[in-house]
C-alpha cells in the first residue's frame, strides 16, 4: 500500500525537479530591424549611411526604425498614402531620436506603382518638393531626390499589394544628394523595408 502511495509522489517530485524554467528574454529598448512581413503592421526600417559620420557599421549605416514619440502634430511613425485612382505611394517613416530636444528625421519615400508586384523608381516632385531625407531639431542636413541625377537614384520593390486589405510591403533602397550643405554628399540609404496599412 505504501508503494502505490509513494511512486505518484514521486514521480510528480521528479518531474518538478526535471523541468527548468526558461530564462526570461531580457527585454531591451534598443530598436531593431523589424521582420519582412505582409500583414499592414506599419513597420518601416533601413540603414541610414550619414555622409559626415562615413561609413558606420558592417550593414552600411545606422539603423533607423520607424518608432512613437511625442510631437506637436502627433505623426504616426509610419504615415502616408497609397492612391488606387493615380498609383501614387507616399510613405513617411518617422524616428524620434531624443525626446527632450524634440529631435526627429523622416525618410520619405515617394514613386508610382503602376502595376502591382514589382521594382519601381522614385518620383520627383515639383509641387510637394523632393525631400527624402529630413532631420528636426538636430545638426544634420536634408537630403533630397534630384529630378536629374547622373547616378542611381535606388529602386523600391513592391512584393505585396492588396488592395481589397489595404495593405503594401516591400523593400527599397535610395541614394539622396544634399545640395544645401557645404558639400554636394551622396546619402545612403539601404536594407529598407516596409509593411504598410494604407
């Protein structure tokens, strides 16, 4: 009778013993580079290759995630529009770099999709301007699309478009010049990625 009552116990004291608890997942608060995804999860993310500080990293730059922040007008981190009518894609991904000075920068992008899945050039605009690179509050330039460049502008690659859900994603990459600092320098931009509920 003992020996019926004591293998349960025993088996259930193994078994506690046996089983560890996985270590926690250290959170951090350092961004990282989000997930190629098709879902419309407004996630935006690329290296960001800042012609003063040079090169700065193995992947080409620091990374720059779209993130939330606080700001006058309140701006998504991801914000833009995608016209079925006209084929325009405007997208803003927005960084918030120190919330005590207020310093932000936007990487915009800007291009006609013609089609649906596909590799698509940037589009210059007169009316709305040709930024693609924009700082707020900080020490750095703007960057721009130049409507005539003798190098290559970069390319965005739309790998998923539904428009019944709203929803287009890809990757990209741009090369921007900054003609209203003291030197005409290249601004890299590459990796990009982006998933976007319009």
């Amino acid at each position: 009778m003992k020996t019926k009552i004591l293998l349960p116990i025993l088996y259930v004291v193994l078994v506690l013993v046996a089983c560890k608890k996985d270590p926690p997942i250290p959170e951090t608060t350092e961004p990282v580079m989000p997930p190629l995804t098709h879902q419309g999860l407004n996630t935006f993310g690329c290296y960001v290759d800042f012609p003063s500080a040079g090169a700065s990293g193995e992947q080409g730059g620091e990374l720059f995630v779209a993130n939330d922040g606080e700001s006058v007008w309140d701006i998504p981190a991801l914000s833009g529009s995608f016209n079925e009518f006209t084929r325009e894609l405007v997208m803003q991904g927005r960084r918030y770099i120190n919330t005590e000075t207020g310093e932000r920068d936007d990487v915009i992008i800007r291009s006609l999709i013609t089609d649906n899945i596909g590799v698509y050039n940037y589009t210059y605009n007169k009316e709305h301007g040709s930024q693609g690179y924009v700082n707020w509050k900080g020490m750095l330039c703007n960057y721009n699309y130049l409507e005539y460049a003798d190098f290559d502008l970069g390319k965005i690659t739309v790998t998923y478009l539904n428009e019944t859900e709203n929803i287009i994603a890809g990757t990209f990459y741009i090369n921007l010049l900054n003609p209203s600092c003291e030197e005409d320098t290249i601004m890299k931009i590459t990796d990009g990625r982006f998933d976007f509920n319009y």
